[in-house]
C-alpha cells in the first residue's frame, strides 16, 4: 500500500487543475485584447504617417531603425524581467508607455505643406506647358490610379480672373529633369522638374491666353493638387522640423516597446502554462483577436472617417489587457518542476519513455546555480545553439522580403485593387496561422525539429518564387498559404526552443534574445537589402533573390542534417555494446531524427556537453 507522501503531489496536482484551467483562459483573454490591440493600430501606422505630412522616404528610414534598435533592447527588456521575476509588471509598464506615446503622436498637429506652385508658360513645341518642381511620386502615385479616381487638378490665376482644369501626367512624356526651372523661383531640392501639356484640357474661352514665346514671364500662376490629397504636396512651411522629429520619437521608441512586449507576453505565456507544447493552443487566441480587431477597425473607419478611431479602439484594448494580466498567476521553478514531472509520470503510467522528455529539465537543475547574463555565454559554444541561432537570423531576413516589399508590389501591379488584394492576402495568412498554431505542437513531436526547419525554409522559398513567377494579383493569394509554415510553426519553434535550452531563470532574457535576432538585427539587414534590390533593380528581382536564398539554405542544412544522421548512425553501430549511447535525442525531437539543434543527453538523464559540465 502507497503512504500519503507518495500521493501528495499527484493529489495537489489533481486539485488545482481548476486553478490551472483559469489560468489559461486568463492567458487566451490576455494574447486575444493585446494583438487585437495590435490589429486595431498597427498595419495602418505607417499610412497615418503619410497622412501626417511625412514623406515616404522618411517613413522607410525610421522603420529601417526600428528592427536594430529592437536587437538590442528586447534581451534588455527580457532580463529586467528575468532578474526582477515581474514579468506582468514589466509587461503592464511598457504597453502602458506605448499606450502614452502612441496617444500623443495622434494628438500632434500636421506637418504643413505648400500647395505645389506651378507657372504656365508657352513652349514652342509643346504649347501652352505647367511648369514646376515637386517629388518623384507626383507622377507615378497619382496618375497609376486614375481608374480609381485620382485626378490632377490646377487651380489658377491669369489677368485678374481665375479658372482651374483637371489634366493627366505620367511618368513617360511629362517628367524631365533640367538643371534649372524654367520660369519658377522653387529651389532644385524639391525634388523633380516637370513640364506638362496641358493644350488638351483647357477650354476654347483659356485658349486666347497669351502665347508669346519670347517673353519670360508667365500666361498664369497655378496651384496643383490632387483628389487623394497626401500624393500632391509641395514644400514644407518653416519650422516643421521639430514636428517632424516628434513623430519620428514617438513611432520609433513606441514601435519598439510595442515588439517588446510581444517578446513579454510570450515569456509571460511560457511561465504561467505547465508544459511548453501548450503555447500554441494560447497564443492562437492572439491571431483570432488581431484578425477581429483589424477588420473591425477598417468598418469603423469607413463610417466614422477619421484616424482616431485606431487609437481608440487601441487604447481600450490595451487598458483592458493590463487589467486581464494583473490577474495571471506565474508559476515558480519549483512548481513548473513539479508540474512537469508529474505530467511525465503520467505519461510513463500509460507506456511512454519518459526519460526523453525529462532531458532538458535534467540540465536545467544542474545549471541551477547559474544565474544572470554570464550563464547565457557558454550557449555560444554548443553547435545545436549556433545552428539554432543562424536559422532565425535567417527566417529574419526572410520576413523582410515579405513587409512591407510585398504589398508595395501588389500597389503597383493592381494599384486600383490593392487593398482588397491585401485584405485578403491577411485573411488568409491568418487563417493558415490560426490552423498552424493549434497543430504546431504535434508537427513538432512528429517530424521533430530538423525536418520542420527544413519544411519552413522551402516554404520560404516557394513563397517568394510564386511571387515573382506569379503575375495575376489574385494568383498570388494562394502563396499566403505558406504562412501556415512561415509563421505558424516557425513562432512555436523559435518559442520552444528558446525555453529549452534557456538556463534557469533566464527564459524571458533567451526570448528577447532570438526574437532580437531574428526580428531586429536580421529583419534590419534583411531591410538593407531588400530597399537596395527593390530600389536599384526590377522590383521582381527581389523576390527571386530571397527565393534561391531559402533554397540554398535548405539545401545546405539538409546536407548536414544528413551527414550529421549517418555520422551519428555509425556511432551507434561503433558502441553497441556501449550503456551510455553517443547520440543525444532532445524531448520535443523525432525519435528517428538526428539531433542537429538539440542539446545532449544521456540516458541518466545526465547531459553530455561542455555547458552542463560547467
């Protein structure tokens, strides 16, 4: 017969499984009202910058800054919280900051623009020209989109009367740079010279205007605007550099709290849940919220007219999410151990090995003696972590092929139909996201770690090679099924990973790490790259580029995974007769797969590599 001590932990276990049970869906409700925060406001902030008078080459470089500074303070972020074990504080006081500054980047007026100033003038093989300087995309925006009702529009003076006439530019017979304008005082730095025809759309009653070719003043002064107002904008009135310089503050600092709270919530998620491979079906209840919220927002938007309703609709998602995380529960070490092991008893009762998923606990309670960002540097040395780290620099750089180049082309190829498009490219993606997220965990265990690394980067690059073979838009929806793989099951991996070889107490500092390293520093250089492609070259090249990039990478890490299989498969033909085996299994790896990005173990349960050794 069993003493009591022996059924104490399975008894507290059994009784607080309700507690369990309320934790997880405090968990769901806290990943769905934070990315439905994040739906509401985020895919239309860079637009509300170019609303905000802001031009588009200022809005890429303050997103070119944010993935570096990102690399660098999401481990910062992450080890304030290991070290303090506040991870909800931290949390609540970093959406609480973005919550501030993104509320005080709406408030902030417009940057003041000029209307573009135009003369009209008499040129002897053209006729009667408008003459002027503004930006490149005066020409492309705007008129790419006349189907869809944009439209130029001249208003002007001449004699003492006024009249105004819409008239057509495009980027073949209209645009022409000179060395000097011809009749207008606008300064060479704003940017192209144009010389429209404009013949053809005045009224018989404008055509007696004077057309003296040898004089050098002009018939009539013009101001030009266009119907979709932010593609038409001359020079800047004085003094709106500080207000330029607010709104740069204030997206970048906000956007990057705001990616390191995603980091958060998702250290917050493995230390409150008992087992690893119950992320998935959590964090799911993110991608249902931030789906909802998006398309919510875009209804909203079009009753009311007007921009504050994202950030309102961001503001009380946010409150009501600091208000749902004040009540998780964070499980201790101890308490995840004794969780974990009970969950492995269990399994060993029904006639599972539970010696394979105890492996990375086992290490983690040798290393318990170490703690800070020391413990962190002897990962460094494991080829498993090394592997690991690359592929998410890699996947990093990958994402930046994908936002924001891909709906930037989708606008020039279907300029009238983009939104849509786009619309339901997010659909979609988010659909294979929310099935990816619930199956995640099984993938994981049934084909392991390698497999599903090679399975992401070939999704990668089938992605990316649709996009440039692929010249029908609505063609391209079908590539979005790729994110089942290339967020899906990518995410749960990098998540799962990063808390199995973390030591202890420094999950949250590992989280901030690799999403610093995949999302920062290799989404910045993946930007680099891709704004020198897309810029320099044909924008389609770009996409075949990072589409043989996955494939090599695929390919060169299929080769080592194999020779790394067969090498192992010798061993264990070479110590047969051996009890402690060469070959390390990791606990969420294949039984028939070789353990490329798994740390080593034993048997014992005792680990077999330098790190648990010091």
């Amino acid at each position: 017969m069993e003493s009591p001590s022996m059924l104490a932990p399975t008894t507290s276990v059994v009784s607080s499984s309700p507690f369990i049970h309320r934790r997880h869906i405090l968990l769901k409700a806290h990943y769905f009202l934070f990315f439905s925060a994040f739906g509401a406001l985020y895919p239309v902030l860079s637009i509300t910058l170019r609303s905000r008078g802001l031009s588009n080459i200022e809005i890429s470089y303050i997103n070119l800054i944010i993935p570096f500074l990102v690399f660098f303070t999401n481990p910062l972020v992450g080890f304030i919280a290991d070290h303090s074990r506040r991870y909800l504080f931290t949390f609540n006081i970093v959406l609480g900051i973005v919550i501030i500054l993104y509320g005080a980047m709406f408030l902030l007026p417009e940057i003041k623009t000029e209307h573009i100033q135009a003369n009209m003038t008499y040129d002897l093989p053209s006729g009667r020209v408008l003459d002027f300087c503004a930006s490149q995309e005066v020409a492309t925006k705007c008129s790419s989109r006349s189907e869809c009702g944009c439209s130029y529009n001249a208003n002007c003076n001449a004699d003492a009367q006024s009249f105004e006439f819409n008239f057509k530019m495009n980027s073949t017979d209209t645009r022409q740079n000179f060395p000097e304008s011809i009749g207008t005082s606008e300064p060479a730095r704003c940017g192209i010279h144009y010389r429209v025809p404009i013949d053809a759309y005045l009224d018989k009653s404008k055509l007696n205007l004077a057309t003296d070719s040898g004089s050098t003043s002009p018939i009539a002064t013009c101001k030009i605007t266009c119907s979709i107002a932010h593609y038409c904008h001359g020079s800047r009135y004085p003094q709106q550099t500080h207000y330029l310089l607010l709104y740069s503050l204030l997206f970048i600092i906000g956007t990057n709290l705001l990616s390191n709270s995603i980091t958060l919530g998702a250290s917050i998620g493995f230390a409150s849940i008992p087992r690893a491979e119950l992320f998935g079906s959590q964090r799911v209840f993110g991608t249902i919220g931030f789906g909802i919220s998006a398309l919510t927002a875009s209804k909203l938007y079009k009753y009311f007219d007007t921009n504050f309703v994202y950030i309102i609709l961001f503001i009380a998602y946010a409150f009501l999410c600091i208000l749902i995380t004040c009540f998780i529960r964070i499980q201790s070490h101890k308490q995840k151990r004794a969780s974990a092991d009970h969950d492995a008893g269990a399994t060993e009762e029904i006639g599972l090995d539970s010696s394979l998923k105890n492996a990375n606990q086992d290490m983690k309670r040798k290393n318990s003696s170490q703690s800070g960002l020391p413990a962190l540097i002897p990962l460094l040395k494991r080829i498993d972590v090394i592997v690991f780290l690359s592929l998410t620099f890699i996947w990093g750089m990958s994402y930046a092929g994908l936002d924001p180049y891909v709906y930037l082309y989708i606008d020039e190829i279907a300029p009238c139909q983009s939104r849509s498009i786009v619309g339901y490219m997010s659909f979609i993606s988010a659909s294979s996201e929310i099935v990816a997220l619930f199956l995640a965990g099984k993938m994981l265990e049934l084909l392991g770690v390698n497999i599903n690394s090679i399975i992401i980067l070939l999704a990668f690059a089938i992605r990316f090679a649709g996009y440039y073979y692929i010249r029908r838009p609505y063609f391209l929806l079908f590539m979005e099924t790729m994110h089942y793989f290339n967020f899906g099951i990518l995410y749960i991996l990098i998540a799962q990973r990063a808390d199995a070889i973390a030591p202890p107490g420094l999950a949250g500092t590992l989280q901030g790490v690799v999403y610093g390293l995949s999302f920062g520093l290799g989404r910045g250089v993946g930007l680099i790259v891709s704004s020198y492609i897309y810029t320099r070259l044909q924008s389609r090249t770009l996409f075949l580029f990072f589409a043989c990039f996955n494939a090599t990478a695929a390919i060169i890490y299929s080769l080592i995974f194999f020779v790394l299989k067969k090498r192992s498969e010798k061993n264990v033909r070479s110590n047969h007769n051996i009890n402690v085996p060469k070959i390390v299994i990791d606990p969420d790896t294949s039984v028939h797969e070789d353990p490329l990005l798994v740390p080593g173990s034993s048997p014992t349960g005792k680990t077999d590599n330098k790190f648990a050794e010091q």
